[in-house]
C-alpha cells in the first residue's frame, strides 16, 4: 500500500514538473482581424451584399403584403374558386421569400460563402503568423482570449497579441 502511493507520488511529481516546463500564450484573434485593413474591407463587402438582400426581401415581402391587402379588400366580391386562387399565389409568394431568405442568409447560404471566400484567406493568414510565432519562439499552447474558449483568468504577461500584430506587419 506504502509503496503504491509513493509511486502515485512520484508519478505525479513527474507530471507536474513536465507540465511546468511548458509554454503557454494568449492572442486576441479578433483584436488582430479588426486591425487588418483587409479583413475590414472584406467586412464592408459583406455588410453592403447583406443590406442589398435585406432590401430585395423587404421589398417582397411589401409586396406580398401588398397582394395581401387587395386581396383582404375584394374578398366578398370573389368566388370561390378566385378566393382559393389567390390565397395560393399569395401562399406560393411567401414559400418563394422564405426560400430566397434561406438561401441568401441560411448556414450554408450565398452570405456564408460570400463570407468562407472573402474572410477565410484572412484567418489562414493570421493562423500561420501565429503558428509560425509559437515555433520560432517555442510556445507549446497559445489560446484564443478573445473567443468564448472557456479561458476564465489569462495573466496579461502571457498575451503576446502585439507580437502578431508586429510580425504580419500591422501597427496599432
């Protein structure tokens, strides 16, 4: 029993000395994007193809509503067979909106290609500066703090987001 525990002991002296002798950083990938002249270029395109689809879907549905209105105004003077007529083409215009909302702005939408095409060759940039910065200083671990990672307390003497900055050549 003895010496089952001066192993356990032992073993855990061991680990926490290797676990001492790691490196660990912090960057601020956002802080970084946000000070790139391109990203935010990237994110002005974003903003005004997202507000041009706002404005296209906003205007189909004025219409719809507008379809809506008429329709709500000649109801009594309609049979039937009109009344159900126009409650599908009214149905079938708002199926047609929510599809076009879908697909511009969806998970997998033209807003999130758009995005995947003009933003991602950016990230991948500055994912290499910081690999390339842990290699040639020898960081073990460097940690996002400006993402919801889960990193409660962060001493600031670790946040080496400046030394990124330098190195892809932004100046704050």
């Amino acid at each position: 029993m003895l010496k089952k525990i001066a192993t356990t002991l032992a073993f855990a002296f061991v680990l926490t000395l290797s676990l001492s002798a790691q490196r660990i950083a912090t960057v601020n990938v956002s802080e970084i994007l946000e000070s790139m002249s391109s990203y935010q270029n990237a994110q002005t395109q974003l903003d005004k193809v997202a507000a041009q689809w706002r404005q296209e879907i906003a205007q189909d549905y004025d219409e719809i509503k507008g379809l809506y209105n008429r329709y709500q105004a000649e109801q009594v003077l309609l049979s039937d067979e009109q009344r159900k007529q126009r409650e599908d083409e009214i149905m079938e215009k708002e199926k047609a909106v929510r599809e076009k909302q879908k697909q511009k702005f969806g998970p997998e939408g033209e807003l999130f290609e758009k995005r995947q095409e003009l933003v991602q060759p950016i990230q991948e940039k500055v994912y290499k500066a910081i690999e390339t910065y842990a290699i040639d200083n020898g960081f073990d671990f460097i940690f996002d703090r400006g993402s919801s990672s889960g990193m409660i307390f962060t001493n600031e003497e670790y946040d080496k987001t400046e030394d990124i900055m330098k190195q892809l050549g932004i100046n704050k």
